[in-house]
C-alpha cells in the first residue's frame, strides 16, 4: 500500500516538473500564453478570411459557395452503362413525388443568394456585358445544353453559374443513357436579364419584376417541356423521346443538385421552367 502511495506520488511530481518546464520556456522565449492564444485566433481568421467569412459572425451563404466549389472540385465518376457481361444498364425512372413541393425556393429566397454571389451592378445592356470580361462569361450551344433563341435576356452568367449549369447538362445525358431513352440534352430558356430587358418587359407588364434573379448572372431557366434528341450520324435519326419521361430524368437530376446544395430551384407553372440560381 506504501508502495503504491509512493508511485502515485512519483507520477505526480514529475507532471508537476513537465508543467513547470513549459512555463519556464513560454516566459524565457518569444512565445507567451497570449502568443498562442493571438495565434490561435489568427488561425481562425485565416480560415474566415479563405471561406469569405466576416469577424462579426458566420455567412450563411459564403459558407455554402465554399462547400459548393469543393463538390465541383472533385472529378465527376464515370457512370457505368452496362453490366459486367456487357449488356446495357437500364435503371428505373422514378421522378420526384411533386414538382412544386420538391422545388419550392421562391424569389426572395433565391434572390438574396444572387445578391451576394452575383453581379455588383447591373447590366446595362448587351453591348456592356460583351465588355464585362471579369464576372461574365458567355454561354452558347455546346454538348451538354442548348440555348434557345432569347428574346428577354443574354447568353451571359457568372462562372460558378456557368459552371452549374454544365454539370447539370452533363449529369442528365447521363442519366439518360443509364435509363435507357437514349441521349437528349437540356434546352435553356433565359440566361442574364440586362437593365434594358427589364425596361422593355415592364412597358408590356408591370408586374414584371425589377429586382429579378436573372439581373445577377447567378440564375437560368431550363424549359422541363424542351428537349433535343443526339442522334448517331451512321443511323437512322430518332424522334425525341416522351416529354413526361425526360422531365421525370431532369427532376431527379436537379433533386440531387439541390440536395447537395449546389443551387436553389423553383418550379415554374405559367412559364414551363425550372427557375435555377447557383449557389
């Protein structure tokens, strides 16, 4: 029993000695107590400063476009199309349980997002937007997605916006392919709304809002009623498959995009859209 008292003794003393030697190095060297707590914070900053983070408190939405740019980071996994023996992989179509309940962000929601990821000040007009080479990029025609003649708006958005939407063009040919309707690609319907598309549509309707999405360069329709069919040039060319089937396919696909919290979607009724506004 002495013996034990001794040893418990023993252990003590020397965490005693070990405590004692670190004081006596933070108070003989640079490095204080308050050095590695000012260390520390710097530390912390460091890290608020990477993800766009301000010192008052946490951004909700910088912290979401920092987790967004480490999703697309990573490569894309090659989608297997056929089995081991070689034969095509069919897999079931299965939608979304309701188009308006499973993508519901409204306006309001979406727009504070664009705000803070999108443009600073507003496009003024075409000609303005070809100048903007810093925050702009234009899209066009291209493998993955088609761009229907615009009216209303102009063929430019935001990198990460532009980056988005080609993922989603990607990841519905597919999901095509892996269902079996053969390969189709997304129709984009509105890009960038300029100051000048606003005044215009405002003069046929005043409802027309003056603080759209579309203003930022962060948002695009795609049309869930518009789809154009690849054909292969050595075969006989095949008509676009059922409508109902590839809205189900685009469903699923921006479900998955939205669940990752790549981007916020509101299913549009009067205007057969997705409204989409990259996070």
């Amino acid at each position: 029993m002495t013996f034990r008292h001794s040893k418990w003794q023993y252990f003590i003393a020397l965490c005693c000695f070990a405590i004692f030697l670190f004081i006596l190095h933070a108070l003989t060297s640079d490095i204080s107590f308050s050095n590695y707590i000012v260390y520390g914070e710097k530390v912390v900053e460091h890290q608020k400063q990477r993800l766009g983070l301000s010192k008052k408190g946490s951004d909700s939405i910088m912290q979401q476009a920092a987790l967004v740019d480490g999703i697309f980071a990573h490569h894309r996994s090659p989608m297997a199309l056929t089995d081991a023996d070689g034969k095509p992989i069919h897999n079931r179509i299965v939608s979304v349980p309701n188009f308006g309940t499973s993508f519901p962000d409204i306006n309001d929601v979406q727009l504070a997002t664009a705000k803070k990821m999108g443009l600073a000040h507003r496009v003024k007009d075409r000609a303005e937007a070809e100048s903007r080479k810093d925050g702009l990029v234009f899209i066009g025609d291209n493998p993955f997605y088609r761009v229907e003649k615009l009216n209303q708006s102009i063929p430019y958005l935001t990198p990460r916006a532009a980056r988005l939407l080609e993922e989603i063009g990607r990841a519905f040919m597919d999901s095509c392919m892996a269902k079996g309707v053969g390969m189709h690609k997304i129709v984009v319907t509105s890009v960038l709304r300029t100051q000048a598309d606003v005044d215009r549509l405002r003069r046929y309707n005043a409802n027309a809002s003056e603080n759209s999405c579309h203003l930022y360069g962060t948002t695009f329709d795609i049309g869930y009623n518009k789809y154009d069919r690849i054909n292969d040039p050595t075969q006989k060319e095949k008509p676009t498959e059922w409508g109902v089937k590839l809205k189900s396919i685009l469903a699923e696909v921006l479900s998955d995009q939205r669940t990752q919290g790549t981007c916020y979607i509101k299913y549009e009724y009067k205007k057969p859209c997705f409204h989409i506004t990259a996070r």
